[in-house]
C-alpha cells in the first residue's frame, strides 16, 4: 500500500499565514510533546518569515527557539524552508555565509531544509544544496509554481530534473498563493513523477478553496508527501486542514497511518492559543478567489494587510491587490514569493500610495532590474527599467559570484555584541534589528510588542473606543473612521484615520489610563485626557525642496551633508518601509540646506526630512 507522509505546518507556515507570524515560543513548546508522539514526516517549525518576526515583533533569539524545539521534539524531524542564497534575509549572501548558516541550522536541530528561489532560478540553489548534502541532512528542492505567459508544465518539469541532478532527495511544489487547479496539479505531478525518481512532496495554500481538490488528484497521479496545517490554524490563506486530509484518506490504498482524536486533541490546544493573537487576526486570510489574478502568498497577505493598517492605508487593500500583478508584469512574471513577493507588493504599495507609478522606485527593484537576485522569467517592461536604472549594466552570472567572502567582515562589525556564531548570522540576515537587539538583550530590555487582552474584544468586557464616529467642531461635523495605529505602549502613539474620506494621521500621548467596564463611560468614571504631541520636531513639507517619504519607516541612512548640491533625482536618503529598503530622491536640484532626520529615526508622510534650497 502508498502510504501518504504529512508534514504538519502549524508551527510555521499556518501561523504566518493568519496571523501574521506571531505565536511565541512559549505558546509551542507545552503541546510539543503530542506533536511529537503524531508520527508526522516532518514538523515546519523554522524559516520563512519566523526568523524576522522573532527578533523584530517578539523579541526571541530565533536560533535559541530552533534548540528549544529540537529538545521538545525528539522524535520528529524539524524541517525550515530556506531561500537558497538568500537564505532568511531579503539579499544574496556569499557562499561562505550560506554553507555556515546550513551548518548551525543543521547543528542547532534542522532536519529537512526546503530550498526554494523566488525567481526559479537554479544557480541559487547549488551552494545551499551542496551545504546540506555536506552536513548530512535532509535536502528537498523547491519548484515555486506560479502561471503566466512565460511559465508552463515543461518548464516545471526541466526544473525538477535539475533539482534531481543536484542532488536533492526530494522535491517540493510550492505552490504560495494556491494557484493550482485539480486537474493541473493533477498533469504535473504526474510529469513530474515520470521525470524523476525522487518523491513528490506538494505544498499548496488554500486560499482560492481549490488545494484539497488539488491534493487529491495529487496523490491519484504519484505524490507522497503533502504539507497540511491542523484545523485551528488552516485554510484560507493557510492550508489544508490536516484532520480533514488524514480523515478523506482513511482506509484507502492512501491512508495516512495518523490518529485523528489525537490530531483534534492538539488541535484543539492551537484554538486557545490563536485567541491570545486576535489582533493580528485579519480580514483577508480567508478563501478569496482573487488570488488567482493577484498571486499574493498565503504567508504575505496578512502581514501585507498588517502593514498597510500600521499606515492607515488598510482600505487601499484593494487598490494594491490590483496594481501587484501589473508590477509583477512589469518585472518579467517572477514567482511570488519571498523576497520578490516583498519586492513587489512593496513597489505596488508605493505606487498606490504616492499616486503615481513608479514615482518612488525601492533599492529592491532597482537591484532585481539589475539582475541581482536572478535571471528575469520572462522581458521586462523596458521603460520601467529606464525609469529605475537607467542604463546601468545588468549582469547574466550567477549574483552570488560577484560576492567575495563576508563572514569575517561580519563578525568584526558585531564584535562586542555578538555572544557566538549564531548571532553572527542573525545579523548577517538583519543588521539594523539585530544590532538594537543585542543591546537591547545586553541592557536586559528585550520586551516583546504587547498583546491586547482577550477581553478587549468580547462583549461587556473592557470598552475601547469606536473606529467610526462623527464629530462635531465649531458647528461643523466630521465623519472619522480609525484605519490603523502604531503599537500599543509607544508613547506618543499615532492613529490613521479617515477624516471625510482624507487619510490623515493623528499623535495621542495618554496622559491617564482607565480600565472601563461594560455600558457607557460617564463623566462620574474617569476623565482620561489626550493632547496632540509633535511629531519629532520635524517642520511639515511645505514647499518643493522638502524631501519626505511617501509612507512611514526608518531612516536606515542619511546620505547627504549640509551644504552638498545635488541634482533632482540624487538619492539623499534611504529609508526602510514594510521590510524594504528604499531611496528618497532630491525633488529638486540644488543646495542642502536643513537634515531633521537621523539614522535610525522613526519617519512619517508629510514631514520634512532634509531641506533643499533650489537652484
């Protein structure tokens, strides 16, 4: 008999999923040991965006939950996914970095390493591969499965023979956005299965409502593994549910071997658990057809539609989900996936945002154009590369090759802060987050962004305010609606509103706190008071040669003095917004005048970064 192996996605892939990469540590390890005693092929528990949300959200050492994880799960293999030469961060590292990296995940408890690349490019794959056959471990190449007018089954099926060469053990179809149809998953498993020797391990979201369909014909045509994710943590966005799978396979030639009371007693854990996130709970993980035009990836559409609340932009969520298959013509049809999933959903964020297409090109795109994370899929759009590049040279070798060896040059950056190697890495990965971390860690500081509590949410519990009012002033009203807010327990705190439909953001520094129960708040309760805080003593934008940004971030560096000329279009600052960096350019040509902002300045539309006096 076939037997179907399951690997189990709640640790990673469905959380980040729905909500936004968020569960703690703490909230995994007490089950740890029934998930262990399930008997699944693999556990995903590292990788992707966890890595990121540990050290920027929850404060976590991700590599001291890798070994947390290891200890907890003795019996089970722990898989990460990894992105080739990018590895967790959003750039290619030198190969030195790569095999060290798959060396410590493999020596601190990884077992099976997907390898994937956003473009499908093989030539990104080969050091990681390599790394991981070296150590011993478990390599499993990654098709990500994507359609366009550039990509089809033959493609994929080239593909999976020169992943096979290489050396992988088994390959994976990623499928991201849950993009593939029954029948068509059912054609390329099928082709796949005839092409290679090694098995078929198929990953697909659910969030058109098509992957269990796709899972079944799947299995039918020749695949052995499928990534499933248990019923608290699945569908929509996520996956399919693992009970329904282990449950739709029972007593066929297919059956998977698993307990299902013991799979719904776990899950039933999770369902308590997920109460605990219910902020980042989001409108858009559920089954949303649309998917199949835009392509956006179960793992980014809640942090897209997090980040774009955390700016007040959330009711633009539509006009972004439209624009991104139209950067993503523009760029040649790559996959969306981690990085160019960021790359472009940033792009289109912008794009939107500033009211004008490529108004504002990122440093991310500018490198893409330039042929650094790969080769294109398909041509690119020739006046987009103008526009961001211009005639720079595009190079056609392998990016990682123009890389000389930095693991030395890193280590003496981090000195004094960095306690081994793992941290080396980390902040290979993340240099500006890992750098306050270690600080932070040293200072004793760590403190993980708060979670509200549950009762906030419940009826008769505690009272927040409305997210939509009318407002009266000196005879006029207003009708204000709450798109989004910075964290809760930063001091002063901005609120994105709409103000008769006009995005307008406002600072509160709370100067009383009171807890209210249920029914309305009398004056004879409390009388909290606000008042409206500068906003870093920064002047607004008022004239043409006031530089700003087109949406809130960090400045990540000045690169212009007091005094210096510069041209229209120079880059005079580098700002970080949704995890990409971005270059603000001179609007105008002439003479530096006035810099607000520092590295490391927390920045918002509409202010005056730097000050140029025009020619």
């Amino acid at each position: 008999m076939a037997k179907i192996q399951i690997t189990e996605l709640v640790l990673r892939d469905g959380h980040q999923s729905l909500i936004a990469t968020r569960m703690r540590t703490e909230d995994m390890l007490p089950i740890c040991g029934k998930l262990d005693s399930v008997g699944f092929w693999s556990l995903e528990a590292w990788g992707g965006a966890t890595f990121d949300a540990c050290v920027r959200f929850l404060k976590e050492d991700p590599w001291e939950r890798l070994k947390a994880l290891r200890r907890a799960l003795p019996n089970t293999r722990i898989q990460m996914l990894l992105r080739g030469q990018n590895l967790l961060g959003y750039r290619h590292y030198s190969d030195d970095v790569v095999r060290t990296f798959v060396k410590r995940a493999a020596n601190d408890g990884v077992d099976v390493f997907r390898i994937f690349d956003a473009m499908n490019d093989m030539r990104n794959l080969r050091v990681s591969i390599e790394a991981v056959k070296e150590v011993g471990k478990h390599a499993e190449g990654t098709i990500c499965y994507t359609t366009s007018p550039v990509h089809d089954i033959a493609h994929f099926v080239t593909l999976g023979r020169e992943l096979e060469a290489m050396g992988c053990d088994t390959i994976a179809i990623k499928d991201m956005a849950g993009l593939l149809t029954p029948y068509v998953a059912a054609e390329l498993v099928r082709e796949l299965t005839a092409a290679v020797r090694v098995p078929i391990h198929l990953h697909s979201h659910a969030t058109s409502g098509l992957s269990s369909m796709c899972h079944l014909k799947a299995v039918e045509n020749g695949a052995l593994m499928l990534d499933t994710c248990l019923s608290a943590f699945s569908e929509g966005a996520s996956h399919s549910t693992t009970e329904s799978i282990v449950a739709a396979l029972a007593g066929t030639e297919y059956d998977t071997g698993l307990d299902l009371p013991l799979l719904q007693e776990i899950a039933a854990y999770f369902r308590e658990v997920r109460k605990k996130y219910w902020q980042f709970e989001s409108e858009f993980t559920g089954v949303d057809t649309r998917v199949l035009v835009n392509q956006v990836p179960g793992g980014m559409i809640s942090n897209l539609a997090n980040q774009l609340k955390e700016q007040g932009a959330l009711h633009r969520m539509d006009e972004v989900l439209a624009e991104i298959p139209r950067v993503r013509a523009d760029l040649g049809f790559p996959p969306l996936v981690t990085p160019t999933s960021q790359i472009i959903g940033t792009q289109a964020v912008l794009n939107v945002l500033t009211g004008k297409r490529y108004q504002s090109v990122t440093t991310e795109v500018k490198h893409y154009l330039q042929g650094l994370y790969g080769k294109t899929p398909g041509p690119v759009n020739e006046q987009v590369k103008s526009l961001a590049i211009g005639n720079a040279e595009v190079i056609t070798c392998r990016p990682a090759d123009l890389l000389q060896d930095e693991l030395d040059k890193l280590r003496g950056e981090i000195e004094g802060l960095a306690r081994n190697e793992e941290d080396v890495l980390t902040y290979a990965m993340f240099p500006e987050l890992a750098r306050t971390f270690f600080q932070e860690r040293a200072a004793g500081t760590l403190k993980p962004e708060p979670l509200l509590p549950r009762e906030a949410a419940q009826p008769g519990g505690k009272r927040f305010a409305p997210n939509e009012f009318n407002i009266t002033l000196h005879g006029e009203t207003y009708h204000i609606k709450l798109t989004g807010s910075g964290a809760p327990g930063i001091e002063p705190r901005p609120y994105y509103v709409l103000v008769d439909g006009v995005s307008e953001e406002v600072v509160i520094e709370t100067l009383a706190e009171v807890e209210v129960s249920g029914g309305a708040l009398g004056a004879e309760q409390a009388r909290p008071k606000v008042k409206a805080a500068p906003s870093g003593g920064r002047p607004a934008a008022t004239h043409k040669g006031h530089v700003t940004t087109a949406m809130p971030g960090t400045i990540v560096d000045v690169l212009v003095d007091t005094g210096k000329k510069v041209k229209a279009g120079d880059p005079v600052l580098v700002i970080e917004a949704m995890k990409m960096e971005n270059e603000i350019q001179a609007p105008v040509s002439g003479t530096v005048t006035n810099i607000f902002v520092s590295k490391g300045d927390a920045v918002k539309p509409h202010e005056a970064l730097i000050e140029i006096q025009p020619e």
